[in-house]
C-alpha cells in the first residue's frame, strides 16, 4: 500500500496532489491555500478506493467483465457497464474505511450538516482523466448513511458506459484510471453561477459572470436563462447587465438529492446580482487568474452575504496565442492526409465517423469527428456532440461552415474526398484554421514546448467604432455566445435553422392544423436571441430555405424536385406564393412586437424587384402591423436588388444589407456549394466590388442603414473597403468580431487621419 491516507482534508492538499485527490479535489485544495472563500471538505483519496476494491475482492471480476468489451457494440458496452456498476454497488465497504469517513464527517457536521459528494476522477499520469460529466454528483445529502451511498454511487460510476467507451479509445487501461471523491459541505445557495475570468472567445479583460436563483446546476446543466453580468476589469465596473427570466430553480430536496421547481413570478425577472456583488465576485476571478497564469471558468454560490468559490478551471475556448507549431505525440512528422477549406477554426482530434446517411447518427459519440458528404439540418443533435466537422462538398457558406463556427467547432469542408479516404474509427487531427487534416494525433505545442491547453490572447479592449459591428446567429443556442463578443447587434438571424431543426416542414404544420406550435417553436427561438441583445437591432429574416433542405423533414415528400433549388422557389418569392406559410411567421412577428420587441427588424430575403418589398410589406400591413413603425429591410443578393436599390429605397426600405454569399453566386455563376468551382468563387471580383459600391453610396446619399450579412463581411481586406467605401455597419460570424472590430477601428482611423492631412495640407 502506498502510505497515502483514506482522507486527506483541504488544508492538506495541494495541486501536485491529483493522483491521490484527482483535478477538482487538488484545484479545490489549491484554491483554499491562496484565500479564496471555498467551502470546508475532505476528500476520500484514490487510495481509499483502491483498498476497497482490493479488501473486497472486486479487482479481478470487475476488470475480467470490462476487459475486451468491444465498445463499437452499445449492447456490449451497456451490459458490461451496468455489470460493473452492480459489481461496486453491491460490495460491503470495509468497516474501518466506513468509520474512517464517518470520523470526517462528524467533524465537517460541525461547519453544516449537508454535504456533496463530487466525484474527482484521474489517471495515474494525467492531470484530468475524468472526461468532464462522466462521473456522478450527488448533491444535499444528509447523514452518514446516505453519505456512504453516494460515495459508492460516484465510485460505480467511473465504471459508466460512457466513461469505459472515452478510456478505451483514449488507451487508458481501465485499473490504471482512479477516483477520488470530494465530501464537500453544500452551500445552500439563494444564488449561484458560473464566471470566466476573461472574455471566453476573445480573451478581453472583461469578466463574465452568469447566474440565477437555486443551486448552481441549474446554470452548468443550461436548464435556466441565467442572467448575464459583463464587469469590465480596466474600468472596475459592471459595464453591461443583462436580466433573463428565470423560470426554474434547482433546490435541495429532503435528505438526499435535490429537485427542479418553477421560481414564482415576482421573482423570475429579479436582477440576481447586485453590482457589489458582481465586483467582489470578479475580484476573486482576478486572485484565481492570476494564480494560475491563465483565465478560469469558475463556479460560485452566494447565501446571504457570503461568497463561495466551488470550481475553478482553465478556460479552453480562448483561441492560443503566439506562433504554435505541431507534432504528432510519437514525435514523428506530421502528414497531411486531406485538404480543404478552414470553415470554422480550432483544433481537434478523434475518431473518425462515417455518416453515409441519416440513419447512422445514432452512431455519432462525444469526440467523434463526423465525417459526411455534406451535412443537413437533420445532423445537427450530432453534430453538437462531435469534436470536428469533415465534409467531401460545400464551401465557406454551406450548412456545415455556418452551424460549425456557431457550435465552436473545428470543421473542414469541400475536401472532395474525405468519405472515401478516412474510415470509421481512425483517429485524426482536423485543423479548421487551414483546412488540414493529419493523420493520427497531433498534440499542440507552443514553441517553448510547453503542452498549451490555453494561452491568454493579448486582445485589445473594446473598441468603440462608428459603423456599428454586428453578429450573424443560427441557433439561438449560440445567443450567447454571440453576445459575449459584444456585438452590436444582430445582423442577420437565420430562422431556417429553426425550422428546419422542426424536422416538419410549415406546410406539415398547416395540413395538420398545428399552427400555433408553429408559432410559437418560432417565437420561443426567436426570443432567446432577442433577450441576448436588449436595445440592440435584431434584424430577423424570413424563411429562406430551399426546397433540397426540405425534402428529408416531415411533410418534406410534397416539396417539388428542382433541377437547380439555388434559382428555385425560396425566400419571399416562395412566402408570396404560400399566404399561408407567410402568415404564421408575420404572426410570430407581430406577437413578439405586441410583447415590447421593438429592438426586432424583419429582413426579406432573395428580393429581386421593389414589387416583391411592396406586397411583402402589404401583408405585413393586412396581419396589422403598424409598418410605419417597424424595421422592414431587404437582402440585396441577386445583383437585381443592386441595380435596383434606388427604386427599393422609394418603396420604403428601411435597411439594406448585402448576402455576398449569393450575391456573389449570382453575379459570376459560380455555384456556392459546388466545391469543383470553388477556386474560381471569387468574393472581390470588380463586378461584384461595383454592384456593392454603388448600392453603398445610393443608400448613404439617402440615409438608409446598409450592411452586409455574407461571410465577406468576416473577411478583414473586404471589411476594410466596406468601410472605405461608407457602409453604416457589417455583421460577422462570432468567432471573427474581435478581428472585424479591429479592422473597422482601424480603417476609420486612417479615413480620419487622412482627411485632417488633407485639410492641413490645403
Ligand atoms: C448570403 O447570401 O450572403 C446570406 C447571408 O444568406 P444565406 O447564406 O443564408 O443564403
Ligand atoms: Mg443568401
């Protein structure tokens, strides 16, 4: 035996302890050691468990039932995991180890009574082995009965079918993998919440603090809306606050666990945090960053007046800093097996799935790398588990490159071959900055060597810019992400996503009477991304799916075959066509206008004559909108509406914004998503360049908002001439605002400049 005791309290630990205390217990003890307000614990170490499975004779029969599952055959995987659950649940815990724990809650009864039981997994040379959420928390226990429970609950499930499946794949041998359990006293928080230190896309000084009323959970597991506070730390001060209705609380409940009840109405749309409270909080966001060297995610509970930290992590969605460089972990050379288009940055590695057809992505597991021809709407539930995107087809704007750079997730696309070069199960590195693909596993070095999970990004503060610098959003599950870059805006929200996300088509709705689901499955998406942008634009646009995107969904047999669905029957044209269909979105829109949404603008799309904005804007009028006091724009992407924006102006647009995307498909005939021309998609071509150009300057001469909504607007060159030539605003994918924000800062500038040497010069 190792001399290590059963239980070692925070006090003792430090964070070289992770083999005996895993990742959160040595955090945990790390951060009570520098004065963070961490509520009193022990933990029952790494070596405790050991001995219980060796006191009880478990060893060999548990690794002789986990040892060659196939874990590609989910029967196996389940029926050997809940074997081995059953195995560690049934075993009588030797009585000295049970006195031993009970000895250490009497003494942390003192303190409070109820406690937690947080798993804290780890292997024997890795800091964090326990592959976040695989391991059970048991939250409000009471008396040391329950607390035996629960700790031989988190024990079995290091022993889950998920965490044998990740350990398998990752080449860990299973008896190599331990776990720790943190006994921990629960706050029973009034308030709690989660904070990362810094910006976490950009790495900004500004702290984020999201929180709402209950435990904790209810934040970390996303059940709740939680209020979102922005403290910027230059200024000391909270510099924008955000208060969401907060419809459920997690609360403890009895002697053992916890339950979810509905917060009563007066309460819902409280402001949880004061702005003292949100200071003192990010000053220990401060300690803890500057403690680690790097930006953390924390966790945080508030009773009464007092402040608890419970967690704190690296961040790892902050993009590194600093030149990087790749070696696969053999130290051999890299090798690029595939190449095509960088669609949404970052780096990630895994095995590969072959998705041939929809039926299969009941395959698709966490960390998988999803590889398909081309991805549909149908996809995404998977694609939100994968760590990487991989197509054969598309380019910059196709399906897969917008809902990747929305989820965070690295993708590759247009690489023509992918589906026959890679198989199932090969692992690969996906590079989604420059569109490569490795071969086995790349580890990320930063040039001193040193393994790099986070660097902080050197990004500048926020700048303030003339032409508003807006966000694109899909998914209102991005929202907020999309308003932590601090957009001013949103530029364009997309509601196919929505709806296709339905899987039935408007018109299934219809047939079948279900109008007001429809409504309100639109209403509630729509919502989420307004209340993350108050007082801010959110230009809405109509319903702009093809009919190809149709087809799969329920309902979607009806929908014509069209030899080219690009030129088809889509955006307003088809809404004109189907009063119906239109309708029901006019009614969404109405409603949330009626509710006070006056931030909501509407925004037609493949508009290609003023006639079309006129009867759109008719119906509009029909439905009872008052349209004189509401936002009707247009997409300007069929070089028609370019030509014609002085007429449209006349119609009474009130904002034009440019979908480059098929702008530029529809002035030089190159097919957006067919990946054999995408050499010659040519975003700066001088024809689609003039067609831009002058319809900035009609719109400016007539004080019309113009922006542009395509990816061009998250190209720095093109946004640079964008502002050159007077747009009033440009609206970005959210991993690209820093970087756009930066070059719209810096064109304005130079224009400034400029004009006063002009002047001194006359
Ligand atoms: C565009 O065409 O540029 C645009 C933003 O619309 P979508 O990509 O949805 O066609
Ligand atoms: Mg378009």
């Amino acid at each position: 035996m190792t001399g290590i005791p059963d239980i070692l309290w925070l006090e003792e630990i430090r964070k070289e302890d992770i083999p005996s205390v895993g990742g959160k217990g040595a955090s945990l003890g790390e951060m009570a050691s520098i004065g963070l307000p961490v509520p009193p614990a022990f933990v029952v170490t790494s070596q405790a468990f050991r001995r219980f499975l060796i006191q009880t004779g478990l060893e060999e029969p548990l690794f002789t039932v986990l040892k060659g599952v196939n874990v590609d055959d989910n029967e196996a995987l389940e029926s050997a995991a809940q074997k081995a659950k059953e195995l560690v649940n049934k075993a009588n815990m030797p009585d000295d180890l049970k006195s031993e724990i009970s000895t250490a809650y009497e003494k942390l009864r003192r303190t409070g009574e109820i406690v937690a039981a947080r798993s804290s997994a780890t292997a024997e040379d890795l800091p964090d082995a326990s592959f976040a959420g695989q391991q059970e928390t048991v939250l409000n226990i009471k008396g040391i009965e329950n607390l035996l429970n629960a700790i031989q609950t988190c024990w079995a499930s290091l022993y889950g079918a998920r965490a044998i499946y990740y350990r398998t794949k990752q080449g860990f041998e299973h008896h190599t993998v331990n776990i720790a359990i943190v006994v921990q006293q629960l706050i029973p928080s009034e308030k709690a919440g989660v904070m990362f230190t810094s910006h976490p896309v950009t790495g900004e000084p500004l702290t984020i603090i999201e929180g709402s009323w209950g435990l904790g959970e209810a934040v970390v597991s996303g059940a709740v809306s939680p209020d979102k506070y922005v403290f910027d730390r230059r200024l000391e001060r909270t510099t924008d606050r955000l208060v969401s209705p907060k419809i459920i609380e997690i609360i403890p409940d009895g002697n053992y666990g916890t339950i979810t009840r509905d917060v009563e109405s007066g309460r819902q749309e409280v402001q949880v945090l004061s702005d003292e409270e949100v200071k003192r909080l990010a000053t220990y966001g401060i300690v803890s960053e500057e403690h680690y060297g790097v930006p953390q995610d924390m966790e945080w509970a508030i009773v009464g007046e007092k402040i608890f930290v419970l967690q704190s992590r690296p961040i790892t969605t902050i993009k590194a800093s600093g030149s990087m460089k790749k070696e696969t972990t053999s130290g051999s050379s890299e090798k690029v097996i595939l190449q095509g288009q960088g669609a949404s940055p970052g780096l990630a590695c895994g095995p590969v799935i072959i998705i041939d057809d929809i039926r299969d992505i009941g395959k698709v597991k966490d960390g998988d790398i999803m590889v398909t021809r081309m991805t549909n709407p149908d996809m995404v539930p998977a694609m939100r588990k994968v760590a990487a995107i991989v197509t054969d087809e598309g380019g910059m704007t196709c399906h897969a490159a917008i809902v990747s750079r929305e989820l965070g997730t690295p993708a590759v696309v247009g690489t023509r071959k992918a589906t026959q070069i890679l198989t199932d199960g090969m692992v690969i590195t996906v590079d989604g900055e420059k569109g490569l693909i490795y071969e086995g596993e790349i580890a990320l070095h930063a040039d001193n060597g040193k393994n790099v999970q986070v660097a902080v990004a050197a990004a500048p503060a926020k700048i303030i810019t003339a032409t508003s610098v807006k966000v694109n959003v899909s998914m209102p599950e991005a929202a907020q992400r999309a308003a932590a870059t601090g957009a001013d805006g949103v530029g364009l929200l997309r509601i196919e996503h929505l709806i296709l996300g339905l899987n039935k088509t408007p018109n299934w709705f219809i047939k079948n009477h279900k109008e007001e689901d429809f409504i309100s499955e639109l209403m509630n998406g729509i919502k989420v991304v307004l209340d993350a942008f108050p007082g801010k634009p959110v230009w809405v646009r109509t319903l702009d799916a093809p009919t190809d995107e149709f087809r799969n969904m329920q309902g979607g047999e009806n929908e014509p075959i069209e030899h080219n669905p690009m030129l088809g029957w889509r955006g307003i044209r088809r809404d004109l066509q189907s009063p119906t269909q239109f309708r029901l979105q006019i009614d969404t829109f109405k409603r949330l206008w009626d509710l006070g949404y006056d931030n909501l603008g509407i925004m037609f799309p493949m508009v290609s004559h003023p006639r079309e904005f006129v009867l759109a804007k008719e119906q509009f009028r029909q439905a009872g909108v008052d349209v004189e006091k509401v936002d009707l724009g247009v997409m300007i992407e069929i070089p028609a509406s370019a030509i014609l924006i002085e007429d449209f102006i006349r119609a009474g647009i009130r904002f034009a914004s440019f979908g480059t995307n098929d702008l530029i498909q529809y002035t030089i005939a190159i097919d957006r998503n067919n990946e054999n021309v995408t050499d010659m998609y040519w975003p700066k071509h001088p024809a689609v360049l003039a067609l831009i150009d002058q319809a900035i300057q009609v719109c400016r001469k007539n004080s019309v908002e113009v922006s542009i909504c395509g990816q061009a607007g998250s190209d720095p060159d093109m946004v640079t001439w964008l502002v050159e030539k007077g747009i009033t605003s440009v609206s970005s994918n959210i991993d690209a605002i820093s970087k756009i924000r930066e070059t719209v800062a810096k064109t304005e500038q130079r224009i400034i400049l400029d004009a006063a040497r002009n002047k001194n010069a006359n």
